[in-house]
C-alpha cells in the first residue's frame, strides 16, 4: 500500500473539482493544465486521482484538449436521475422518449464501432435538432412498414417504442412561439442542452431547429461509459419481450 | 525507395488502381453536385477542395490550424470568381458545402470507402480502401481547428502510392541536388513538398501514437509498436542530419548570394528549418513513447472495461431499444440518462451565504425582462391558454349591448351559455369583469356601475360573489 502524501490527494480532489466545472478549459487554467499533465506522467496522482473519483461515484473517463472526461455512477449524487432532469410529472411513454432520445443523439453521433475510435483530440459531427428527429422518426417508421402485428393490439406499455414515436408530435408551438417540451423536438433540444452545460456537445446557431456539434468529449463519455451499458440494457429486456410473445 | 517495382501485369494494374480510387472522393464530390438542392453550375468542387487541403495544410505547417469559418472565409472569394452571379450568402453555401464534403459530414463524417478490384494471382478479390481527408481538432482553449489528414497531403503531395518516409527521402535527395547545381527557384518548389511530407509524417506517427496509448490491448506492443519506434527513430535521426546539411549547404550559398537570389535562398532556409524543428520535436516524442506505454498498460489493466470492441450503437442498441415495449424501454429511462448525460454537481447549501442573500436589502430592478426556462413549458388545453383580437372584441361587444338595467352576473352568464357563447369568451368576459371591478380607473369601468350582490357566484370557471352590473346613460 503506497501511502499518499496529503498534498497529492488535494491535487487529486482539485483535478476532480476542476473536470465538474462546466467550461472551465486547461488553456485558460494554468492549474488545471498542470494537474493534467502530472495525471498523465505521475503514476501516484493517476491512482490517487482515480480513487478519489471512485470515492465520489465518479470515473476518470479520459482527456481531451479540453480537459478531463468525467462519468457519473448510477448510484452517485453526480448521476442525472430523470426525476432532476424533468421536473414535472412524467407519463410512461414520456420516459420512454426521453430515455430513447438519449439512445438517438448517440446514435447519430457515433453510429457504428469504429466511428467510436477516432482520436481522443477530433471533435464530431455537426449536426441539427430537426436531423435528430426525422432521424428518430425515419427509424421508426421503417420499422412500422416491416410490421405486420395490429396496431391497436396489447395495452400502450405492451405496444413497441415505435410506435409510441410515431403517435407523439415531433414539434407544437406553444402560445408564445416556443417549442412544446413534451414534443419530439422539445425533448431532443432538452437533451442537447443539458449535454452542452457539460460541455459535451457545443451550440453552433439557430439554424434548422438548433445546429449543435458533437465534442471529443462526448464520444469518450459514449465509448467509455454509455456504448456498452446501453447495449447490454437494451438486450437485458429482448428475452422479457421476446417471452410475453410466446405467451 | 522502398516500393518494389512490380514484377507482373497484376500487381502494375493494382498499385496504379489503388492509386487511382485514393482520388475517388474528390471526384464523387464533383459528380452529385447536380443532385444538391443548390445551383453549383459552373463550380468545380474539386478545386475548391483541393485549395482548401491546401490552405489547411499552410496553417498546419504553421502549428496553428484554420477554423471552418476561417476556412471558409478564405474560399468565398474563389467561388465568386468561378460564380460571379451569386450573392454573398449563396457563396458562402458554396464554400460551406465544399469543406462540409472534405469532412464527409453528409456520412456522419464516417471514413470514406472506395472498393476496388484487386488482382491475387489468378484471382481477382474485391478490397476497400478506407480514408478520411480533414479532421476538426480540439484545441485547449475551446477552439476548433481543421487539420488535413495524412491522405490528404498524400493527395495533395501527388505521390500517392509511396510511403512517407520514402516521399521523404526522395524530396530531400532532389532538394540537395539543386541546391547543389544552384536550381534555387526549383529548390524552393522542392522544399515546399518536403514541407508538406514532414507534416504528413508528423500526422502519421502522431495518430500511430495515440492508437497505441488509448487502448493498450489492441496493438502488439512487442513486435510491432517497438518495431515502428524504432524505425521512426532512425528514420528521425536521419532526417536532422540531412536537415542539418541542407542548412549548411543554404548558409554557405546565401553567403555567397547575390541579391537576386537571397530573397529565395533566406525563404529556402525558413522552409528547412522549420522542418528540422518539427523532426526534433517528433524525435523527442518518440523518446519517452516506451515509458508512455508502459503507464498506459499500468493504468488500463485496472479499467473496467467489458469487452475490446464497441457495440454500433444504431444496429445493436437505438434500433433494438424501438422494437422494445415501450413501458419496458420506460423502465430503463433513469439508467439510459445515467450513462448518457454528464455528472451533474448538486448544488451545495452554504448557510453563512444564505443569510447573507436573506439579509441583504432588496436590490433595485433593473427592468430587464426574464425569459422563463424553455425545459419546463408545456403546451396546456390550448382553447383555453389565450384569446384572440376576435374574442376581446366580442367581449367589448356584450358589454356595450347590455341593456341600461341592473343585472345579476350569474342570470346574465347564464343566458349567455343559453345562447350557444363559447366556454372561453365567458371566461374572457368574467376576467374583463373582474378587471373592470378592480380597477375603477379603467375608461370602460365609468361607463358601469358594478357592485357586490352578497351572494355567491356559482359558474364552472369563476367563483366569488355574484356581481350587480348596471350600464350607466351617458348623460346628453
């Protein structure tokens, strides 16, 4: 057991406090971009920053230019629970969509395997709030045309997620000109910007329903924490769906 | 050169197809130009691409970058001359498409791929060359810059089937030939390519680099990283020496120059030495690789990590999740949000700074006006949110057409339901009502006498007392 010098174990706690503050850059913190560095080439500070991470439900993700990628545990004060994220009260195919609207931003982002192993340093695509949703919505209905079940069959919470989608407007004014929340388009432009306080995607304008860009940030976050717990979620549900079938 | 020179028609036709397909973007980007919703007659989207590798690779060299914007605002006046018609903005599209289409944003900025026919002795086999052109890179302090790939300056630098180090070797053997025959105009030309190899190589060992320290599990350190250092090592090596003599060679030439060629011999010089600064800089990189690795396999034996390959996140996870029931996808929203969004710091209650804030004497205004956080707004019966000019002006209507005799509110609201009026001009004429009642300064107000009847008002919107309403006579 390596004891740890309390001066290291600050260091590791500021490095942590520096990665939480949304926008703060190395180039712009001197402090930060030392304590990065000795991340990087000092093994004590590695396992001590790592560990107090762990001791805060957190997760040294990586590093980009731009500073150090955090993950939140499931189990942590830092995780976004949906109860925080929306505070009003949340139908079951609400929650659906938001959870599928996380799947969907992803998903265009980083489609396949390999576009999850560019470079730590390459920031992503640019893209559109309009993009993600006709996106969503092509999806789903190309999966409608495959269908061959009847709609009206089982309750709502038995019907398949697609065609919840296809029900949902993609986008409502509200009386003042903005975007019903509840929307399809409410929802993805919600999810953006909650991604973008954590500086993992960046607003470019206005255009086309909001235009965003995915940063190097989100891809680690998505590589590192999300791809694979995604995947084996999702799957830890087929066998349930596939049983109630048969029945 | 370490190209073999091919011994059969096979391997000629498949070194000169490759070389060939490598170029296949650029003119893909050409031929759907007529199937955008924009009118691009007259552009050649090729030019405009290559100048922009071109102007990337410039700041590249530089240490710098060039932004999009940048970069675009640098082609704009290049479409204008091939388009004069078009307006600014129109230009500006042009420009925009040109890199958005280098990035390969159209795919997702996923790798280009170009399939060919290779010929394997006998057989012919179908392969893929897979490349990407430019890249956006994450800077320090927020910025984003363009950066050109290593493909690309192969494409720009025409010498598309040779490797690097090779390119390298050749250039500088030219170079020093016509620095030694006195050829300083070409010698200048020559140097620009070399240039643009060293940054090429720089991409290459750079990207080599960070493949390797991002997932230590995936490359062969022993046989084949080691194996790359050290060639990249003696290569660098080799390199500075020659660097080193060209420079000799530069100096004692501008010693003797006269003023006609000292202007491009001092250029020359600049041009070396910048690339004899980069071979040391990619030198001293290589040094401390081992020892990087060797942290990186300490570090990552101890990641949590579930498997060496990515799920595709569209065909494996969103188009699986679509299928699922949708209170089953439900039940999985909290975890799916847990993974996807970033930490969220819970805000901390600091006791001293709240009473601070409770204490503190109210501060005065500043009339600016607070929009109301999008996130929560929910679209409510919208029958029922607003009324229109239509209905304010009904509403003026009933009041002005009521008889100059006391009537109850709730006899009045009644008879008006009677007659078939919408639930929301009632609502809209019990709120100018009450308006009127509370506000005894209201022009329309002196024309009414309104008072409290001492019994309770029972309608499905409004309840309170019931209302004596009486419209005054104007007096003549």
């Amino acid at each position: 057991m390596t004891p740890f010098h309390f001066e290291t174990i600050e260091s590791a706690a500021r490095l942590v406090a520096f990665g939480l503050t949304p926008g703060l850059k190395p180039a712009r913190e001197p402090a930060y971009a030392q304590l990065i560095e000795r991340y990087r080439t000092d093994p004590t500070m590695r396992h001590c920053t790592d560990a107090v991470a762990r001791g805060l439900h957190l997760a040294v993700l990586g590093f980009t230019p731009q500073g150090v990628v955090l993950g939140a545990n499931e189990d942590g004060p830092f995780v976004h629970k949906l109860a925080d994220y929306r505070r009003t009260t949340l139908s079951v195919e609400d929650r659906m969509c938001h959870g599928l609207v996380q799947l969907a931003i992803a998903a265009w982002c980083f489609p396949a395997a390999q576009d999850l192993a560019a470079s730590d340093d390459s920031a992503g695509l640019r893209f559109s709030t309009n993009k993600v949703v006709a996106y969503v919505v092509r999806l789903s209905e190309e999966l409608q045309r495959r269908s061959q079940h009847d709609p009206e069959l089982g309750s709502p919470e038995l019907r398949e997620a697609w065609r919840a989608v296809l029900q949902r407007p993609e986008t409502r004014a509200t009386p003042d000109g903005r975007r019903a929340a509840s929307t399809l388009h409410g929802m993805v432009e919600y999810a953006l910007e909650v991604l973008e306080k954590g500086s993992l995607v960046r607003r470019l304008s206005d255009d086309d329903g909001g235009t965003w860009q995915a940063l190097a940030a989100y891809r680690i976050h998505v590589r590192e924490l999300a791809a694979h717990d995604a995947f084996t979620l999702v799957q830890s549900v087929r066998p349930a769906r596939d049983a109630a079938a048969q029945e | 050169m370490s190209e073999v020179a091919p011994d059969n028609w096979q391997d000629a036709v498949t070194r000169r197809l490759r070389t060939l397909v490598r170029l296949g973007p650029l003119h893909r980007i050409e031929a759907v130009k007529v199937h955008r919703d924009d009118d691009l007659e007259g552009i050649d989207l090729r030019a405009l691409c290559l100048r922009a590798l071109d102007l990337t690779i410039e700041r590249m060299g530089l240490g710098t970058g060039m932004t999009h914007d940048e970069l675009c605002d640098e082609l704009e006046p290049i479409v204008g001359r091939m388009r004069p018609d078009l307006s600014p903005a129109e230009r500006r599209g042009v420009a925009e498409a040109a890199v958005l289409d280098l990035l390969n944003e159209r795919d997702r900025r996923r790798e280009f791929r170009e399939r060919y026919a290779a010929f394997d002795g006998e057989r012919v086999v179908h392969r893929e060359i897979c490349l990407r052109l430019l890249r956006e890179s994450e800077l320090g302090d927020g910025t984003i810059v363009l950066k050109a790939t290593t493909e690309a300056i192969n494409i720009y630098a025409g010498m598309l089937e040779y490797p690097v180090e090779d390119a390298q070797i050749a250039e500088e053997a030219v170079l020093r030939s016509q620095i030694h025959r006195g050829l300083i105009a070409d010698a200048v030309k020559t140097a620009q390519r070399y240039r643009m190899r060293s940054i090429e190589y720089e991409q290459k060992i750079q990207a080599y680099l960070e493949t390797a320290r991002r997932d230590v599990t995936q490359v062969d350190w022993i046989h084949e990283v080691l194996a790359f250092l050290a060639g990249a090592r003696a290569h660098l090596e080799d390199r500075q020496r020659h660097d080193h003599d060209l420079l000799r060679s530069i100096e004692d030439r501008l010693d003797a120059a006269g003023d006609s060629d000292a202007g491009a011999l001092a250029r020359l010089r600049d041009t070396v030495e910048e690339c004899y600064r980069r071979h040391m800089q990619l030198h001293g990189r290589i040094i401390p690789a081992n020892q990087d690795y060797l942290r990186e396999q300490d570090r990552q034996v101890f990641r949590p990590r579930l498997a060496a390959s990515y799920p595709d996140l569209e065909a494996d996870v969103l188009r699986t999740a679509l299928e699922l029931p949708a209170g089953a996808l439900a039940a999985l929203a909290d975890g799916l949000l847990a993974r996807f969004q970033p930490p969220r710091p819970p805000p901390q209650l600091r006791l001293c700074t709240l009473i601070d804030k409770l204490l503190a004497p109210r501060r005065a205004s500043d009339d600016t006006e607070v929009a109301p956080e999008l996130a929560d707004l929910e679209t409510v019966d919208a029958t029922r949110t607003y009324f229109t000019a239509d209905d304010h002006a009904v509403v003026e209507d009933l009041l002005t057409s009521l008889p100059p005799q006391e009537l109850l509110l709730s006899t009045w609201f009644a008879e008006l339901r009677a007659d078939g009026v919408e639930a929301r001009l009632l609502r809209l004429l019990g709120l100018r009502l009450l308006a009127l009642f509370g506000n005894p300064d209201d022009p329309l107000a002196r024309r009414y006498s309104i008072r409290s009847s001492g019994r309770q008002f029972i309608d499905p919107d409004f309840s309170g007392d019931d209302l004596v309403l009486l419209r005054k006579v104007p007096t003549p």
